[in-house]
C-alpha cells in the first residue's frame, strides 16, 4: 500500500470521528411536559396535595410564600456540547391552598 491509499483512509476515518461527534442529541432537564399536561388538565377536577405533587414531580426547585408557591424548570436542547439550541425553556410555578392544588401556571423564559 503505498502512502496516498493511507493518508486516504486516514483523512476518511478522521472525517467520520468528527461528524459523529457532531451529532445531535436531545437533553432534558427537569421536569416533563407530558406529566406537566396531565396535571393542568386535571388539576381542578381532582384535588392535588402537595405530597402527590411530590411523589409525581419530585420535589421543587423553588418554594416561597410559606410553601404554598412551588417552582420547577422544564427545559429541552439539542445538539452537542459545543454548539446547544434550546428548543424551549419554561418555569412551572404551582400555588397551593390549603394543602391543595389551586393554580398551574407555565412561564415561557425564551421568546
């Protein structure tokens, strides 16, 4: 073989090493937006305590106004670690009275 059929086979297998580190990948973070659906669309026809919302969720980022505000993140990337693009970034903020679930609110961070 001589040294162009190597440099050749060295230039294809370094190509293909970069384009599959280039690959786009998907990244969560969070909580997700199927589990967030069910509970808005749920939430005033069954009355949610805060330890089912635990047990569904997990427990918040955020909780403020003596524990009746309870705050979560919902996020989704794509791409790899050197180039991202943030299909959407929210904030769940969930207000609670009385140990119940009264309000679920969305906020979209990226416009």
């Amino acid at each position: 073989m001589n040294i162009f059929k190597k440099l050749n086979i060295i230039h294809i297998i370094i190509i293909l090493v970069i384009f599959s580190a280039c690959s786009k990948d998907l990244h969560f973070s969070g909580i997700s937006e199927n589990t967030v659906k069910v509970i808005s669309q749920d939430y005033l026809e069954k009355d949610y305590t805060k330890e089912e919302i635990k047990r569904i969720l997990g427990a918040p980022i955020i909780t403020e106004d003596l524990d009746n505000l309870w705050i979560y993140s919902l996020q989704k990337e794509v791409g790899n670690a050197a180039f991202k693009k943030t299909l959407y970034n929210k904030t769940l903020k969930l207000k609670f009275e009385n140990n119940v679930l009264r309000s679920v609110e969305k906020v979209d961070l990226i416009k």
